[in-house]
C-alpha cells in the first residue's frame, strides 16, 4: 500500500511539471503498469521487474528534484571555484568538484545498492574497493553521479550545511586562508588606513592571516534491516537511500553546531570567538525581548545580513509569548499580525529562525543563537563509501549497511572582534547565557 500511495503521490504532481511532463509521465506509466501487472496477478516482483521498476522510479525522482533545484542537470559541466555560501543559492556537489557522470556500470544508485547486497562479487563492484583486498574494510566507492545525488539531497534539507563556506578536499587535509582581524581600533586586518598629501611615502603594512588546517574525519552512517525487507520490498533502496541523506544532514549540521574538535568538526558553540551574552538582572528563566536585543547588539557589524537565528523547539512558546509596550498599547515580537490563524512570522529582526533539535533545552546556554554561517570553513572530501555485512546479524538473519562521508570544519574567527571604540565587543555567533 506504501509503493501504491507513492505512485499517486507522484502521479498527483505531473500536472505541475510543464518541461519534464511528458517524459515523468511515461515513466510513471511504466512503473505503474508493472505494479498493476504484479498486483493483479497476486505475486512478488520477479528480480527483472524490480530491477526495472526501481530504475523507472529513479529516474523519476532525479527529474523531480532537478526541476525543483535540489539536483544539478548533469548535462552542466560548467561547475567550478573556490568555495560556495549561502549567497549561492545552487550549491551542490559538482560544483564543489566538477561533473563526473561515470556510474560505474551501473543503472542506477538502487542498482549499485541491490548488487552491494545480493552479489557482491560482481566485477563493477571488485572495481570500486575502498581498501584493497579488504573490501569488508573500506566499503565500496559510491559512483559519482550517486554521491553527488546523496550529498545534494541532504544538502537541501539542512539547516546550516548548505549556508556555510565550503570548500572541496582533494586530499586528507585542506588550508584555508583567514584574515586574523581581532581589534578595529588601530587596524583593519592588520591595514591602517592614512591619508596621504601629493608626493608622501607610504608606510609598509604587514596583513594578519592564518591558516586554517582542515584534516578530514570520517563520520559513519549505520543502518541494520531484515533479510525479509530486502527481498520483498520492491523499491527498498529508494527507502534506504531517503533515510541515509536524512542521517548525513542531521550529523553534519550536529558538528557544524556543537562538533567538540578533535576528532569531530569543530562546531560553532565551541568556537573561541563565541560571545555569551548576559541575561537580564532579575531574570530566572525564559527569553525576554530584552534578550533579544543584547543578542543583536553583539552581532559582528556586517554579519546581518547572512545571519540566522537557531532555536530549540522548546523555546517557541516563549516567543509567541513575547510582546513591545508602546505607550497604552504594545506590539508582539513574534506572533503575526493575523494572530494563531496566521503563519508565524519565522523572522527575528528581519533574519530567518531555524528551530531545530539540535539546540538545546530552554534556559541552558544554546537554546536560542544568532549566527552568521558564513563565517564557517566546512571542507568536504568527495566520494561516499558504502559497505554491507551480514556478520553481525547472522543468528537474526539481518544486514547492516554503512555510508562513510569525509568532512571537516570549523569557526573562521579565533577571537571576538573589539570594534573601532576599543571597547565593544561583536562576534560571528552570540548566545544567550544560561538562565539560573
């Protein structure tokens, strides 16, 4: 019943899709026919037709979300550069590291995922070991035409992976240039600016830049499923496939937030340049408008433009709750001006807010950020690994299967900014402090 519903799912949205209709509508004929055909007769898919149904539907999915941005055509080899933002709207993986359509001999991701799974000697596979010899070690290389698809798709989906500045690894470790800019009351960036009059000498300068040393971890994505689901569950591997970009995007953007360093990415919490921003005397708990404004206030001058805040779900209610006196009357911060029966605003002075399970609980130091992701190094190596093993599964008949991604990041700034007074101090990221 869950493959029928997907298919009039998809079948519902083709009147929205004027460029890929006819050519999604064939398709989705096709596999609908097998369907029909198979349930009809009251039977399992034969080998051949899962093959082929599971072919059609990732086709149609890959139409699907290039129509929508979420996937690069791949008859646009023009990609390249240095690194990409939140500024790019169409940051993806073949951007990071040039068109490669090569899929290894194989038709499709589901392709790749049912050989990995039911005949791991094929020869398309023996060419792709990760560890030679040792393929139970290093996994499979995912073609890149698939890593680009898995990389892209969870990139869509994040909140904070796709808005920092990422660069692509070519090798197990990746230096990055920052301007060391630690005080604007003297300098800027190590320049000090003088007028000169007609005919003066000018003074030599020296720039403040350090390097940034970004070294590769690995992070694991662990799935274990029944032989059972494998082998009667046509269109599982697009199943796997959803399930596994949702698990990269929710670790990345964990390590991009709270990332220890180390053998993790060093996350924007634990960055030296974070400032904590003081709660209001007599405060106790909750999220005050005052609050709100400190945090602002503190925000690295030219960083409102790209910042976003982040919040826990839990400090919502607090929000809706807020409100402005102005004289007899007042203003709410939050809610929108319809009320419960509007969409909330989603918008704290103008800039977007992501709420997240990721920040923490209400009134511990975490629970609401303003950050600007810009001033975040992700390096990304390319290629995925996927392995598969029935070891340790084998007396519950199951398999565990284990994508591999390579990344590394951390904050651009080392400490917070003292602006031009000598005495303010900004910063890329401002919490609020824990409420006692």
């Amino acid at each position: 019943m869950e493959i029928e519903t997907y298919l009039e799912q998809k079948s519902a949205r083709d009147s929205e899709r004027k460029n890929d209709r006819s050519e999604r509508g064939v398709l989705l004929a096709q596999a609908k026919e097998i369907y029909n055909r198979v349930k009809g007769e009251k039977r399992d898919m034969t080998k051949a037709e899962i093959n082929k149904f599971d072919e059609l539907l990732d086709h149609v999915e890959f139409i699907d979300q290039r129509k929508t941005g979420t996937r690069p055509d791949p008859s646009d080899t023009t990609y390249g550069g240095s690194y990409y933002t939140t500024s790019d709207k169409s940051v993806s993986y073949r951007k990071l590291f040039g068109s490669n359509n090569d899929t290894g001999g194989f038709t499709s991701f589901a392709d790749f995922v049912r050989t990995l799974t039911m005949n791991p000697a094929d020869q398309r596979l023996s060419n792709r070991i990760q560890v030679v010899g040792v393929p139970a070690d290093g996994g499979f290389a995912v073609p890149e035409p698939y890593s680009a698809f898995l990389v892209d798709t969870a990139l869509q989906g994040s909140i904070l992976f796709d808005k920092v500045q990422t660069y692509p690894m070519t090798s197990q470790t990746l230096k990055v240039p920052a301007w060391s800019d630690t005080t604007h009351a003297s300098s800027v960036n190590g320049f000090t600016g003088r007028w000169l009059s007609e005919a003066t000498a000018q003074t030599a300068q020296t720039a403040h830049i350090r390097m940034l040393e970004l070294s590769t971890k690995k992070i694991g994505i662990y799935c274990i499923v029944s032989s059972e689901l494998l082998t009667d569950s046509p269109g599982f591997e697009m199943q796997l496939t959803q399930k596994m970009t949702e698990a990269v995007q929710f670790y990345v953007d964990q390590a991009i937030l709270n990332g220890l360093g180390g053998g993790t990415p060093l996350g924007i919490m634990n960055s030296p340049s974070l400032i904590t921003q003081p709660i209001v005397a007599g405060q106790t708990s909750g999220v005050l408008f005052e609050n709100l404004v400190g945090i602002w206030s503190r925000l690295m001058p030219g960083s409102q433009k790209n910042a976003v805040w982040i919040c826990s779900p839990s400090v919502l209610p607090e929000l809706f709750g807020l409100g402005i006196v102005i004289g007899m009357g007042g203003a709410s911060v939050y809610m929108p001006v319809g009320g419960l029966s509007a969409t909330p605003n989603g918008t704290l002075f103008g800039r977007p807010l992501l709420v997240t399970e990721h920040a923490a609980a209400l009134n511990s130091v975490g629970d609401l950020i303003l950050t600007d992701p810009t001033k975040y190094v992700l390096g990304l190596r390319s290629g995925l690994q996927l392995a598969k093993s029935g070891d340790i599964g084998f007396a519950a008949d199951t398999i565990a299967y284990r994508l591999i991604l390579r990344c590394d990041g951390m904050p651009a700034f080392a400490t917070p900014l003292t602006l031009r007074d000598g005495v303010t101090t900004t910063a890329p990221t401002v919490c609020l402090a824990v409420r006692p």
